[in-house]
C-alpha cells in the first residue's frame, strides 16, 4: 500500500503526538510575580499553581537571627497561598506544612504539622506598599512572617506575643516572645 492510499483520518491520527492530545498547561498565577514573592522567586521557592494558588518552599534555619549562625537544624516550611477572587491578590489563608529537619535523629524528629494559617492585618500581597504580612494559625500558636527580604516561621507562642523579626539593639524584652527562625542568606542566590 503506497502512502498515496492513506486515508484522511489515519493521516490525522498519525499526526497526533504519542500519548494523545494534551491538555492545555493551567495559567500561572498572576500573584506568584509580586514584589513581595521576587527574592524568593529569583531562588527558586516560589512556584505557581492551578487555581491561583502560590506555593513558597523554604528552609527556615533556627539560629538565622543569630547573626546568621547558622547548623545543622532546619524546619522546611511549605506554604501554599490560597487567593480570593477578585482585583489583587488577597491572601484568603494559606495551607502551611512544616517538618524539622537536620541533625535531629529520625526517631526523634517531631511529626510533619500542616495547619491553615490566616492573615493578620492588611494581606494583599500585590499591594507594592505592604511591606509584611504576617499570618497566624486559628490557636494563634503558630506564626509566619513574610518580609521582601526574608521569612520567621515561629512556634509555640502566645496569642498576643510579640514576633520579633530583628534582634534587639539591649537585653530588655527579650523574655517578651518570640524569636522566629528564618532563611539563613545563604539560601538565597547572590543579588
């Protein structure tokens, strides 16, 4: 049979990549490209997923307050940002996964926590004015602090404690809670 003879339809089937037809790729998220997600973006923390949602991976080093001391600890920190619908890009809640990590033998590590976290004060990320956003689970025990220039991923605190992103320039209030663990720099890419 010489290829003169190929039907219409076998030619269209022949023409169709292996594996059938695929889909069309989901849009990106429009809010994964905002000033307050660019450092995280150009390390590669930031990814963008179906439905609007934004997922930010990183490792939070427990002594990166400590003038950058860093060890061999970390707590990896998955935080998936679910928007409302609408102009901007408001933070709805965030689905926020934790698991420490590091020195810690396996037996001893605390099981992986996942929990909603909700916005604390104005949470438009797309707002280039909004220079934190901080987010709090519903016991409020809990606590990210996203800055542009660095994230604090706190434990155990208190409802109303204060989270503290720099060190203090004495010793007063530093029984006050709470010092976060952070993005040592050297996780970032050079800028």
């Amino acid at each position: 049979m010489s290829l003169r003879h190929v039907s219409p339809l076998l030619a269209l089937l022949l023409s169709v990549p292996a594996g059938g037809p695929r889909a069309a790729a989901p849009a990106p998220s429009r809010c994964a490209q905002v000033p307050l997600f660019q450092r995280y973006a150009r390390s590669g923390m930031v990814e963008s997923l179906p439905g609007n949602k934004v997922r930010l991976t990183a490792l939070a080093d427990v002594h990166g307050a400590d003038c950058g001391t860093s060890d061999c600890y970390f707590t990896k920190v998955r935080a998936v940002f679910h928007f409302a619908e609408g102009k901007g890009c408001h933070v709805r809640e965030v689905e926020v996964s934790t698991e420490e990590g590091g020195c810690i033998p396996e037996g001893e590590r605390a099981p992986p926590k996942r929990e909603a976290f909700l916005p604390q004060g104005p949470a438009d990320v797309a707002d280039p004015a909004l220079g934190q956003l901080t987010l709090r689970t519903r016991k409020a025990d809990r606590a990210l602090v996203l800055l542009p220039k660095n994230l604090f991923y706190f434990t155990d605190v208190k409802a109303d404690a204060p989270l503290h992103t720099t060190l203090p320039t004495d010793a007063e209030g530093e029984d006050a809670c709470c010092w976060g663990a952070s993005i040592a720099e050297s996780h970032f890419r050079a800028e």
